[in-house]
C-alpha cells in the first residue's frame, strides 16, 4: 500500500537545551522533512506548557515558510476559542501569500493549556460554544465569500487576497469534531497520539458516515496523527522511547517538565514503574523502520486513508531526524516529484 506520510513536530523541550535552539530546530526539521518528500509540516498551539514550546504557530509557520519550497505547512492547530476568527484569517491569508497554496489551517477547540491560561488568553469562559460558527467565518473570510447581511462582519474582507486559500482542517480526539468537520465538509485529523488510539474507529466512522460535500463532488479526507520511532534496531528504538515513557508516567500524575533523555528517564524508573513502561512500549508503534512502516499501513488501511501524519519526541534532534529518515527510506519517499501549488475554488 502506497500512503503520504507527513510530519508534526511540537517543538517539544529536551531537559539541557536552550528553548532557542528548540524552536530554531523545528525549522531545520521542516527543512529535512521537505528533503525526505513529506508531504507536509505542521506545527501545534500550546501555552504555558514547560514541554511544549510552540505557541504561535502561525510565526513558526512564517519562518517555515521562507526556508522551504513545496512542503505544505500548517498549525495542528490553532485553538480558535482564543481568537477573533477574523485575525486569524488574516493570519493565514497572509501566510498564504508567503507560500501560495502550500498553507493548512488546522483548528481545534481545546485551550492548548490549563484553564487559568486560557482564561487569561480570553476571558470569556463560553468562548468555545462559538467553534462552529467561527469554522463558518473563517471559512467565508478565507474564500473571500461574503458573509450574509445580517452578519456583524459582513461587507469585512480578510486580506491579502490572492488565486490560492488556506485548507481549513478540523483536529479532534473525540467524536465532536469529527462530526463538525463531516457536516461542514472539511478534511479531519484524529489525534491518535493524544488518546493512544481510543475511540478513533467510532470518530473515523461519524466522519466517512456523515460527510456532506461542500461543493459537488468534493470527498471526505480524514488523516490520523500518531507517535511513532523507528531505530535501525527494535533495541534502540525501545531505549530511545524512555524518555517519552517517562513523560506520559508523570502526564498522568499531574507533572509536566523537560523531556529527559533516554538514559536518565531508564534510570528514574521504579520496578512497578517498569512494568508499566513495558506495557506502553507493547503499544507503542516503535522498532525497525520496517515494522513501524508495517503498522502505519495497516492503521491506513483499516481507516481508509491515504495520509498519515507521524510525530516523533527524541531528547537528540538526531534521533528524531534519524527517525524520519528510515521512514522516508522504507515507504519509498525519497526523490517524490515536486507537488504543483493547489488553486483556491
């Protein structure tokens, strides 16, 4: 089976390096990740997060943007209940005319942070009842559509305008977002590496099931965003899982910090804690290139899916390089053709 594999990176913090470096790192990886034939980049939305240290995707984006030719770039994904619907859509209309047709707005509705965050981000408790009509204005202010009469924004246009607009794409780990992007007509992303794959069978069925087009003919396109590592060996794809592994064990205890590395996370483990990490290591999709690429398949396959978009931790920017790379050579990436920009509708 032939599938698109794109990337998500979080610029995640590993315990040691600067949170310049961190970011200036990201960058390099869209970069790499372009090389490979990725077919896209996208970056995520966090705040006040000592682990994940992008917070303003759409200036990561920018920056991506100038440093790259043909990967699609996109936020995975700006969450919009922070917002005006409008500055966000000049946001990316202006990405746009950086990157004609390379631009993805992926949005969701979670605070990206704990709730005192949120609120000082916008203090409006009930912000996120409003999702679904900012997909509406978002949608209208991206496509250049006018918004009906009765509008607030009507007769307000988000510029720059240009021949190409942004894709809006609806990011969920749950069933709620999967049926709004059916309803609307949107391509949807899973977070599978949120929820270690519960409830995606039911999300990704809402999504095929209820899909109504947007215009005649469109289709349903639905991608799911899984952690993965590849090694050259399974033995040091497990050792370089640690310190994700220890991550998720503190995640669930309500502590969060720097991503440690391999060997201080191995060293931290309790026996009962060993257990548990061997559990995980079970369901993790890590080992040779060969078996993730194996499993990566098989996940397409039995969702119906062409794309899969793959994020990798590694407190070594080389290992998470070096992951991406075997990928690439195993599902036969390397030397794909330049993609041609889309034109907007």
């Amino acid at each position: 089976m032939s599938i698109q594999l794109s990337v998500l990176d979080q610029s995640v913090n590993p315990k040691g390096r600067s949170h310049q470096d961190t970011i200036l790192q990201t960058v390099q990886l869209a970069q790499t990740a372009e090389r490979l034939g990725y077919h896209r980049f996208w970056v995520s939305e966090h705040h006040s997060h000592p682990s994940i240290l992008g917070s303003a995707p759409e200036i990561l984006m920018a920056a991506i943007a100038m440093k790259t030719q043909r990967i699609r770039i996109g936020s995975a994904g700006v969450m919009l209940p922070h917002y005006a619907s409008l500055k966000v859509a000049e946001q990316f209309r202006l990405l746009d005319a950086l990157a004609p047709g390379r631009i993805d707005l992926g949005v969701g509705r979670a605070p990206g942070s704990d709730q005192r965050t949120a609120q000082l981000l916008n203090p409006n408790r009930y912000a996120s009842d409003h999702f679904p009509q900012q997909i509406l204005e978002l949608r209208a202010w991206l496509s250049g559509t006018p918004l009906p009469a009765s509008h607030p924004g009507a007769g307000v246009f988000a510029y720059p305008q240009s021949n190409t607009q942004p894709d809006i794409w609806i990011l969920g780990s749950s069933d709620y977002g999967a049926q709004l992007a059916a309803h609307f007509g949107l391509p949807y992303a899973f977070a599978h590496f949120i929820t270690d794959g519960a409830g995606v069978e039911q999300a990704m069925d809402l999504y095929f099931s209820g899909f109504k087009p947007l215009v005649s003919g469109s289709k349903p396109h639905a991608t799911l965003c899984v952690w993965a590592l590849a090694a050259n060996t399974h033995e040091e794809a497990l050792h370089q899982f640690n310190g994700r592994a220890r991550w998720k064990l503190d995640r669930n205890t309500g502590k969060i910090g720097p991503l440690l590395s391999p060997e201080e996370a191995a060293a931290s483990f309790t026996d009962v804690e060993w257990s548990v990490v061997k559990a995980m290591q079970e369901k993790a999709l890590i080992g040779t290139p060969q078996s993730v690429a194996q499993r990566l398949e098989a996940l397409a396959a039995r969702h119906g899916l062409d794309e899969i978009v793959v994020i990798t931790w590694a407190h070594d920017p080389q290992v998470q390089e070096q992951s991406y790379t075997l990928l690439a050579q195993e599902m036969g990436l390397m030397g794909q053709p330049l993609a041609s920009p889309r034109l907007a509708a």
